[in-house]
C-alpha cells in the first residue's frame, strides 16, 4: 500500500514540475506585437511581392544563369560574354552556339 502512495507522490511531482516548466517558458514569450495605429490584421499593408529573374540556359554547361549576368558560368568556353558584350555594343546576339554534344551513354 505505501508503494502505491509513493508512486502517486512521485507521479503527481513529475506533474507540478512539468506545469511548472511549460507555464513558465510561457509567460517568457512576449504577447504578439500589436500595429501602433491599432488597425486590425484585415487592414494591415499587403508583404511585397518577390521579384523573379528571368534566366538563360548556358550552352556549354547547360547551367541557368541570370540574363543580365554578363561573366557567364565560369569555364572558359562560355560564349554568354561575348554574347554580352555584342548586346553592350549593339551588334545584337551572336549567331546560336552550338550545343556540347553529350557523352554516349553505356549499354
């Protein structure tokens, strides 16, 4: 019979000390801020919208990079700079690249 109380007293201690803890970390948190005009979350300003760039494929790499990125992927047979530096000039676009011919894939 007295094992049986301890195991409650144990048990009911466990309890108080986790209300104790996860009341605690509670009450640490601060409220939710709230608007210095007091408007309501209905009239609170839209989150500005993300801005996507537009990409290219690199020829050689097959790589995307930015349109404007005027350094290309970084090997050193990437025409995407002289395609850029014929746009600067305004020569226009070179003629297409041709495509690195892929390896043959093993049977």
């Amino acid at each position: 019979m007295i094992r049986l109380v301890l195991l409650g007293l144990v048990l009911a201690g466990v309890w108080y000390l986790y209300r104790m803890v996860t009341q605690q970390g509670a009450a640490s948190t601060p409220p939710p801020a709230q608007p210095a005009n007091d408007a309501g979350p209905a009239e609170a300003a839209p989150p500005p919208e993300a801005e996507a760039e537009e990409m290219t494929e690199c020829p050689v790499c097959r790589a995307y990079l930015p349109v404007g990125a005027h350094e290309g992927c970084g090997r050193p047979d990437c025409p995407i700079p002289a395609v850029a530096a014929a746009q600067e000039e305004g020569a226009g676009p070179p003629p297409e690249a041709p495509r690195a011919e892929e390896p043959p894939k093993p049977a």
